[in-house]
C-alpha cells in the first residue's frame, strides 16, 4: 500500500515539473453557423481583427461545457446543436495553447456590447470582412473545403 502511494506521490511531482518546464494552456472556440450557413466572428476590444468566438477553458470543466460558456457569456449564445470539430495548437510565448474547435448549428445569439466583445457579425465563409485574423481565415478555407491545418 506504503508503495502505491509513493508511486501516486511520485508520479503527480513529475507531472507538476513537466506542467512547469512545458506549460499548456487549454481553449475552446465554436464555430457558430445561422441558417444560411454564415459563420459568426467577434472584433474583442483588446485584439486586433476578426475573429471566431471562445475562451479559456477552466481547471477540470469540460471543453464542451467551456465553449458554450464562453460563447453564452460573450455573444448571449443559447440552444443550438454541438459537434466536436477538430483540435489545433499554437505557440503561446513560452507555453503551447492548444485549441477545441466545435460547430454549433441551430443556436440563436442575442449579442450586447460588453468590456471584453464591442462587436459581431455573421459572415459568409467564401467572402470574410477585411480585418480577420490568419487563424479565423484558416478555418474559414476549411469550412469551404480547403485541406486542414492542425496549426491554429
């Protein structure tokens, strides 16, 4: 027994060194269809660009429940129909974040201006605004059918 916990003890202090020389951090975007098959970008007041809408993913929660968190919080997001999409990463500084990208179909948005979102707009994926971030555009292309890439 002494030497399952030991080994438990162990393990967890090699998992929180390799968290401390490689950290990751976890986040979960939606890509949210309407009816016509726009796809719904948010400009946030602190970054540049278009982009999809999401966010941090919490210790523990899962990645599906943080999306449509997020997405509830930022864009007044409710309902809809959610599919796992694919899972990219990116460097972040000295961290790795990687990404949760879902489809959201059938869900309505009722989006106010807030500190974080000072605007949205639905757009159509073969002619996105002037303005949007390599990454929205890269998913957009594969929206369209154009090969994925696993680098957000």
């Amino acid at each position: 027994m002494l030497g399952n916990v030991a080994g438990r003890l162990a393990f967890q202090l090699l998992i929180t060194l390799k968290a401390l020389a490689s950290p990751t951090a976890f986040g979960a975007t939606g890509i949210v269809l309407d009816s016509s098959g726009h796809v719904l970008l948010v400009r946030h007041r602190y970054m540049p660009g278009w982009q999809l809408p999401g966010g941090g993913v919490d210790r523990g929660e899962p990645p599906q429940a943080a999306v449509l968190r997020e997405l509830r919080e930022e864009v007044g997001l409710s309902g809809g129909a959610v599919t796992f999409a694919g899972l990219y990463t990116r460097p972040a500084g000295w961290a790795t974040n990687v990404i949760a990208l879902y489809r959201i179909t059938g869900a309505s948005v009722d989006f106010r201006p807030s500190l974080e979102i000072r605007e949205i707009c639905f757009a159509d994926p073969s002619a996105p605004p002037s303005g949007c971030s390599p990454a929205t555009l890269r998913r957009l292309a594969e929206l369209r059918g154009e090969p994925v890439s696993p680098r957000w």
